[in-house]
C-alpha cells in the first residue's frame, strides 16, 4: 500500500500519464468543465480543498515549466494569484489569459481536471508539465560538424 506521495489513485495515474508540455488543470467548484474531460471531483464542503491545498501537494511530485490562468483572477482575486506564485521559482514560465479563452480553447488542450471545493472566484490554474531537474544533458549546445 502506498503511504507517501499522492494517495488519490486518480490523481497519480493521471499524472502518471502525462508526458512533456502535457496540461492540467486544477480548478474552482464553479469552473464549467466540458462533459467530454476526464474530471477528478475531490470537492466535499465549501473551500474543501482549495485548489491552494491541491497545489501544494502536486507542486512536491510534478515538474512544471508553466503556469496558465485567466487574467480576472489577477484582478478580482489578487491574493490567490500571489499564492499560485509563491509555488514557482523565476523558471518557470507564467501566462495569463482571458476567462473565455481559457474556458472555450485552453480547455481543449487539457489531459484531465482535478476539481475543488474552492470557491474564490477564478480560483483556476492550468499546469504545463516539464521534463524536470532529473534529465540528464549531455550537452547544452549543439556542437557543429566540421566538413
């Protein structure tokens, strides 16, 4: 039996899955999530978990090499933007965008969504998977052959 790490047995297999450049989203108890996306529903109460208590745990077992939410949860949620932040260091890439596009079109490019019982409004955040420190590179500039 598994004791450390990610327990939730959807959560890891999915994460499992997911290869480079491959997106997640972690979202809100209101984010209207298409019928077709494979859907994690671990909300139980109000704000029970936030996506800051799902971040949290994630961020220890998961590479990331950007961050994608709607530019209203920089306006009407402030605090939480700061939170999602303070999660990742200056490598990792940071871009917002609007509410609409991230619900009609980002959304399309989403493997699986773990949804909470948050309810901050645009308490949404979209994770972009990384190859992570482990890689090995032998090389980080291609050398030219000579003729």
């Amino acid at each position: 039996m598994i004791e450390t790490g990610i327990l939730n047995r959807d959560i890891a297999s999915e994460l499992a899955k997911l290869g480079h450049t491959d997106k997640f989203l972690i979202a809100d108890a209101g984010f209207a999530i298409p019928n077709e996306k494979k859907v994690i529903d671990i909300s139980l109460a109000e704000n029970k978990p936030t996506t800051i208590d799902i971040l949290r745990e994630i961020v220890k077992h998961f590479s990331t090499e950007k961050i994608i939410y709607s530019n209203l949860t920089h306006q009407v949620s402030p605090s939480k933007e700061k939170m999602f932040l303070s999660f990742f260091g200056e490598d990792v890439e940071i871009e917002t965008v609007s509410q609409e596009y991230l619900r009609n079109e980002l959304i399309k490019e989403i493997k699986f969504v773990i949804r909470t019982g948050d309810f901050t409004a645009y308490s949404n955040i979209v994770l972009v998977s990384s190859g992570g420190p482990r890689w090995f590179i032998e090389k980080s500039q291609q050398v030219q052959r000579s003729t």
